[in-house]
C-alpha cells in the first residue's frame, strides 16, 4: 500500500491525513509535492497527522525536516500529530519527537499555531 493524503482545514491551519507507509519513492515524493505546494503558496501552518502511518524510513524523515524547515523560514510552521508505533520509535531515536512540536490532541495542536510552540 502507497500513502494516501486527505487535506482539509481547521482555520488557517491545513492538516494532512496520512495513511500506508512514508518510504523511499513515490509515496514520499507524493508527500513531498504535497507539503511543497503549501509552502508556494507562502506562510502555510501545517499539521501533519501521522496516526494512519505505518512505516517511516529515512527519506519520510527528510521530508518532514526539509519541510519543517521551509515552512519557519517563510513564517509558517509545521508540526507533528499522533505518531504511532514503529512511526513513534523512529522520531524519538532520531529525536525528531523533540525538535519538531509533536503533539497527541488535534485541538491543543491547532492553538499551538497562534500561541507558541508547547509540547502536548
């Protein structure tokens, strides 16, 4: 199974769904063209929801920094939603669990966007 992304809004932060495996490939080049359209288009908040993700290799990885990365730098951000499992395990090994706000409640996650950047 390859990465299904569903956008939708809360505000003026756009969330991605993601559901299947964020691997080497066309399912992290679709995820890729995905989060570089929102950061075209200027300051985009982004809320990536991995709760459906089952497998993140090291170019899933590089994807979200590369990305989190564009978007602070255009004054928008990017955060993490609901990681799981095997998904889990690699962001805390590689610590990305610590430099990109990661949080496990959408709502808290949302308001982060305008009031800071406080782990959940």
């Amino acid at each position: 199974m390859g990465l299904q992304i569903a956008a939708r809004k809360s505000g003026s932060v756009t969330i991605l769904d993601l559901q299947g495996r964020i691997i080497i490939g066309a399912s992290n080049d679709e995820l890729g063209t995905e989060l570089r359209k929102l950061a075209e288009a200027g300051p985009s908040d982004v809320l990536v929801n991995l709760a459906g993700v089952t497998q993140m290799d090291s170019s899933g990885i590089s994807t979200l920094v590369r990305s989190f990365v564009t978007l602070e730098r255009q004054g928008g951000g990017l955060k993490i939603l609901n990681p799981t499992g095997h998904v889990r395990e690699v962001l805390e090994l590689t610590r990305l669990i610590q430099s990109i706000p990661t949080f496990t409640d959408e709502k808290k996650a949302i308001a982060a966007f305008r009031g800071g950047t406080a782990h959940a």
